[in-house]
C-alpha cells in the first residue's frame, strides 16, 4: 500500500502542479460560456450593415406596410420600375441587394417573388412571410363584417399552462419543470462522457510514455504491475475529482452573488430565496423569474451529484483501466487507434442512447442501456430526472462496479506482459492470450 500511495501521488502532482492544467482548470467554465454564447455573438458579427431592399408595388397597395429591420430596409420605387425590374436592378445593383415584386391581386394568390443575383438570407423571406401574413389575416377578418372581431378573437384566445406534479411515496406531491432537470441531467451526462475519454487517454498516454522511455523497467523492479496501473487510474481519478470540487467551489460562489447558493446547495427554499432576493432588489419579482427559480428548486442536485460521482467513479474505473491495457500493449501513441476505436465507439452510442432517452425515458432501450455497464454512466444521468426505482438503481450501480473490478483483474494480466514487450505490432488475438 506505501508503493501504491507513492504512485498515486506522482501521478497526481504530475498533473495538478502543471501550469497548463491550473490555468485550463480556472478557464474552462468561462470558454465553456463563451461557447454556448459564440453562436449569437457570431450572429451579431455576421450581420454587417443594413442591406438596401427595393419594393415594386403593381397594384396590390401593401407596400407601405413592410417595415424596415436591422438587417434590411425596404425601398419603395416608382412605377417606372415596374416595367422591367431586371433593367431597373442593372442599374443599381451595387447597391441594392434584391428587388420584392408585390402581384396586384397578392391577398388573393399569396404570393410575392424576390429577385436577387444570388440566393437570399431566410431572414428577409421570413419577415416578408410574417408581414404579409398578418397584413392577409387582418383583412380576411375584417371582411367578415363582425363588429369588434379582433378584440373578441383576442378573448377566446386560451394560453393554457401545464403544471408538473409527481406523486411521491406517502401521497406527497413534488412539482417543478422536467425540462429544467432533463437540462441538468444532460449536462451531467455530456460531463461523464468527456471526462472518460479525456482522462482516460491521459492515463493511456502516461502508459506510453513510461514504456517508450524504458522508465517502467525500473518501476516495475520496484513495485508490481498491478500497483502501477492502479496508482495511474487512481492518480487521474483524484485529479479529475480535483477539477470538480474547484469547479463546485466556483459554482457556489457565483450562485451566492445572484442569490442562489441556497438553492442549489440546500438551506432555502424557492419562496424563501424569492423574497430575499426581491428584498435585495427593492421591487416584486417578475412571474417570469420566479417560475424558474421554483424550477430550479423543484431539481433534486443531492441526489442527481451523488449518482453523478458514482456513475462517473464506476464508469472511469471501467474505461480507464481498458484505456491503461491498451496502452501497454503498444510501443507509439499512433498505433493505439486500433484498440481505442472501439471504446470511443462505445462511448459515442452511449451518448446518442442517452439524447435518444429523453423522449421516452422508460422505453426498451433506455432501460437496457442503464443497466448494461458500457452505456449506465451516461445513460443513467437523463433517466435519473425521471424517477427510478431504487432497486433499479442498485442493480445499474452493482453491474457498473462488478464489471469494472472485472475489466481491472483482466486489464492488469494484459498491462503486466504489455509493458515489458517492445518491438511487436499487437493484436486483439495476441491481448485474448495474454489474459489466459
């Protein structure tokens, strides 16, 4: 066990006292903002400005009610374009993006054409759709002859709104939005998926290198094998536990500046943070705001974070001893695609088997794929928010944890003849008969 810990601690301070991982550590949740934020700021660089839109009107009078918009404004032209709008385009084609033709009987046919030399942005043929639309709609009703039609249409008009509720044991009642806590579980799950592949090839790649330097004779002369990949995967495992907690710390100090640690940290409830945060304010809350911090609230983070730890240990466990194996068993970094193909394979159906489970969380295939170890780390997070029967869990977290002792057993018989063995190109056949 002393050999062990001194492998485990090398292995983690290799890691946690580089700058780069210090660094990544602090940055990665502000990139991983600007990432989900980069869509719309690029939008906003794509713009450009406004694009010159001319309107020829031949008989139908709507000209006037196109509005204009950041991205485009609408010029009306006289009737002399009216008679050739290609001639009429040569003429001013640097500077008019495209040319709308309003038909004479256009309530009638509903339909408009736009010229242009090159396919138009959706945006324009979007707000030509809603305007003219509205424009039709508002004259078919008015024509109808109904005194007050709009305002009583308005009033018939029903925004029913679905409230939530499980039936809990002892006839409890719990409400609150699932698509907040299907976001959360699928955060969590994307969390499972790129942690084991980014530490698991850390561990794989840290396997290489000790081999190619022949830095491992000496080791092993020292310790066992065993005790070697073990220290590797319970060295990363602490450093990626590491990078939660910081993450954890960070998270509850911004929660606190807005407010909401007590939520998400327990200690309050959503009424109670409702009325301290109106207080800090000085002025009553929206309806809109309050909704999601009931949501928010409705969320059970206890319990959703400790599945996550024991989905995420068993499931780095299982994948990173397979990555420490494969490792071995190859002399460059280039020549492990072929072992690593597969578990990435396995990695990315689990993913796409647990975006599958959203829309139905209980159907065959969500149910396999949490009880089956390969897939039950990532498929388990967005099944979680939908309740599970506890026995359900306790059978998904046995099958876990029983494969993954399994795959280390197997994976230190591979890891102990790969590290020593130089010069041969291996194969799946040659790993099957180094485990017998």
């Amino acid at each position: 066990m002393n050999k062990l810990s001194i492998i485990i601690r090398r292995e983690y301070l290799n890691i946690v006292a580089r700058k780069s991982f210090i660094v990544m550590t602090l940055l990665l949740p502000l990139i991983s903002v600007l990432v989900m934020a980069a869509p719309i700021l690029l939008m906003n660089l794509n713009d450009g400005e406004q694009k010159t839109v001319v309107v020829i009107d031949e008989g139908s009078q709507m000209s006037d009610i196109i509005n204009d918009t950041d991205e485009f404004k609408f010029v009306r032209v006289d009737s002399l374009a009216k008679k050739n709008p290609r001639s009429y385009y040569e003429g001013v084609r640097d500077s008019v993006y495209a040319i709308v033709v309003l038909p004479e009987n256009l309530a009638k046919r509903e339909y408009l054409s736009v010229f242009s030399e090159k396919p138009v942005q959706q945006s324009l043929v979007s707000h030509l759709k809603t305007t003219f639309n509205e424009e039709i709609t508002n004259r078919n009703i008015n024509a109808l002859g109904i005194p007050d039609i709009k305002e009583k249409v308005q009033e018939c008009t029903a925004d029913v709104k679905v409230s939530e509720i499980k039936w809990g044991d002892g006839g409890t009642e719990e409400s609150g939005s699932m698509e907040a806590a299907q976001a959360i579980g699928m955060i969590l799950a994307m969390f499972s998926y790129f942690f084991v592949l980014m530490y698991g090839a850390m561990i794989m790649n840290s396997v290489i290198e000790e081999k190619t330097n022949r830095i491992v004779e000496v080791i092993v002369s020292s310790c066992k094998p065993i005790e070697l990949m073990m220290g590797k995967i319970i060295g990363v495992a602490l450093v990626g536990l590491t990078q939660l907690t910081v993450w954890g710390i960070l998270l509850f100090v911004v929660s606190s500046i807005f407010g909401l640690s007590g939520l998400l940290f327990g200690g309050s409830d959503a009424t109670e943070t409702i009325n301290a945060m109106s207080a800090a304010q000085g002025t009553a809350m929206s309806a809109d705001v309050e909704s999601i911090i009931r949501d928010i609230a409705a969320i059970k983070f206890g319990q959703m974070l400790l599945s996550f730890l024991l989905y995420g240990i068993g499931g780095f466990l299982l994948f990173g001893s397979l990555f420490a194996a494969f490792g071995s068993a190859v002399d460059q970094p280039s020549d492990a695609s072929q072992f690593t193909t597969p578990v990435i394979m396995i990695e990315v159906f689990a993913l796409w088997a647990g975006i599958a489970c959203l829309e139905n969380p209980d159907g065959p295939l969500a149910v396999w794929c949490s009880h089956i170890p390969f897939t039950s780390p990532i498929v388990m997070m967005v099944r979680i928010p939908y309740g599970i029967p506890m026995w359900e869990l306790v059978l998904s977290i046995g099958l876990l944890y029983g494969t993954a002792f399994t795959l280390v057993w197997l994976a230190g018989r591979i890891y102990r003849r790969g590290i020593l063995m130089y010069g041969k190109k291996v194969s799946f056949l040659d790993i099957f008969r180094w485990i017998k």
